[in-house]
C-alpha cells in the first residue's frame, strides 16, 4: 500500500535526520537535513513539522545523539539536556511524555538505540491500524469534512475505504493561518486520487447546514484522561457544529496525556505576526495586534467515538 509523504515524513540516514519541510508544500517536496538537537527543536518551533513529524523528530533527534556516544560513554546527561529542550518547543504538544519514555531505557546507547527502533517500527504499525479502524465507520457514498491535517491517515483510510468498495470523497477547511487544509490534506488526497473541496474556515456551518457533508473527522494533539481533546484552532466549533446537526464528529486520538480534563491541557498561543501575514507580506494595518490561540478543547460529549493510537 503507498503512503503518503506526510504518513512518515522523517527518517534518520547515517548521521543526519532528513524533515519533510511541511511549510513548502505543495509547491515543492523539500528535506529539511537536521544535524544536532538545536537544529531539531528550531524545526518543531518554526513549523516545518508538525504532528505525526515533531513526534517522530523527537525519536530520531535522541537516535542520532545515541550513536555518536561510545558504549560505557556519559549518556544520560545528553540525553536529559535534550529532553529538556525538546520539552520547551511546544507547550500543549506533550513531548515529555515520549522524551520520559526515552529516559526510562537509559543505560548503554545500544540498548537505547534498540528501543527506539522497536517503537518506531511498533508506531508504524498501530498508525495502520487506526486508519483501518476509522475505515470501518464510513459508508459507501459518505463526504467526510475534516480540519487541519492528520500526518497521512486520510489517504490511507480512504485507501482501506477502496479495498472495502466503498467511494468517499472530502471537505476539508482551509485552516488558517499555516494553511494545513488546503496545503497539505488537500494536496495529499488529490495526490491519492480522492475528491476534495476545500472551504473557508467560516464556512463550516453554510455546508453543514446545506447537507453536503454527513460526517466529520479531526485528529487531536493531546487527549486527557476523560476523552476531551486539544486540536487545531477551529476544531470546537465544528464539533458544535456537528452536534447541532446530528452529524458524527469521530477524532483520530493519540494515546491519553497525565491531563485529567481538557481544563489542565495549556493552550499554545502562537505569535501573532503568523496570522498578520501571509507568506511574508503583512495583511494587517500596522497598528493592528492579533492574538493566535493555536489549539482549542473539544469536550468528550461533543465526540461520537473516538479512534485510538493504542501504544503498550
């Protein structure tokens, strides 16, 4: 089965990590050549990765320090500062989660670099496995609205949609500022050969409203322990939306966060010359301030179901 770029868009050759530069798409397929944690957490800040990408960047960021230290060598103390600084890049994104997971198996690097490997290869895996278990929930004929971008799960559920004889096509917004919707899930489904249409951010409730969707699909970037979610900026109202229309709302969910509730997840607030202007050039009056919450809670009775990354 082909994937797409954005499914797996970081790997580790010899001695540099090769990034997927998200922000190039979908003009240009460019690979970021990351050599040090300094350049991976510059990377995971200015967005040239994201989601499913600043995970894996993590991994392969300790993977590539792990083999410059000899057997016996002083690991731990490298791997703590890099930990440390992979965990203040993004504050609602719970890299200290994955980072402690690295900590647990410190020790000699072989036995470091084994683990990393075995989970990379075990997230590859259950990364499948949700697509073909969001497969199941959609029907011959459904058109599935979706925000922001979810790492190339879309393709790959439409793909086990295919095998299943079952055609469905997509809305997806448009998902300002950074554009995701329509530069990358837009780009990755046409890519797959699946119909697409890309609206306006604000016009969630014009569609929903004219019946041209039937079910809604997001990811989420952190979930706490009672099922509330943080996701992309937007992604609230439109499980509103969804719930005024009786339409369901699914959520594509990584493994549950310490948070208890959606209130203990911190909101990231991005600075505010990314939604002043586009592509460089200032869209705003000088005098303007803006103010960019990247990430919104979606309360869990707001979600029909919720399909899970299911990580041992």
């Amino acid at each position: 089965m082909e994937f797409s770029p954005l499914f797996w868009p970081v790997d580790l050759k010899r001695n540099t990590i090769s990034v997927l530069d998200e922000t190039r798409l979908p003009t240009r397929l460019v690979y970021l050549k990351i050599k040090n944690y300094q350049e991976a957490c510059q990377a995971i800040k200015s967005m040239k990765t994201r989601a499913i990408g600043q995970v894996l960047l993590v991994f392969y960021t300790f993977l590539l320090h792990v083999r410059h230290i000899k057997e016996g060598g002083e690991l731990l103390p490298t791997l703590n500062l890099i930990a440390k600084n992979l965990n203040a890049t993004r504050p609602t994104l719970p890299f200290k989660f994955l980072t402690d997971m690295v900590l647990g198996w410190g020790g000699e690097p072989s036995a470091v670099e084994k683990n990393i490997k075995r989970f990379l290869e075990l997230l590859k895996a259950k990364r499948i496995e949700q697509a073909q278990k969001a497969s199941e929930l959609f029907e011959n004929g459904d058109v599935i609205l979706t925000h922001c971008n979810v790492s190339g799960l879309l393709p790959l559920i439409g793909a086990f949609c295919r095998k299943q004889k079952k055609r469905i096509s997509f809305f997806t917004t448009e998902t300002r500022p950074y554009f995701q919707g329509s530069r990358l899930t837009a780009w990755e489904l046409q890519r797959a050969g699946f119909n697409v249409t890309i609206i306006p951010d604000s016009a969630v409730a014009q569609i929903l409203a004219e019946g041209l969707v039937n079910k809604v699909i997001t990811g989420a970037d952190q979930l706490a322990r009672n099922g509330d979610i943080a996701n992309k900026i937007g992604t609230y109202q439109i499980a509103l939306l969804a719930r005024n229309f009786k339409i369901p709302f699914y959520v594509l969910a990584p493994p549950p966060s310490k948070a208890k509730t959606g209130k203990d997840i911190t909101i990231e607030i991005r600075p505010d010359k990314e939604l002043l202007t586009i592509a460089g050039q200032r869209i705003a009056p000088k005098e303007v301030k803006g103010y960019y919450p990247a990430f919104d809670i979606t309360q869990a009775d707001l979600i029909t179901k919720h399909i899970y990354l299911r990580i041992p």
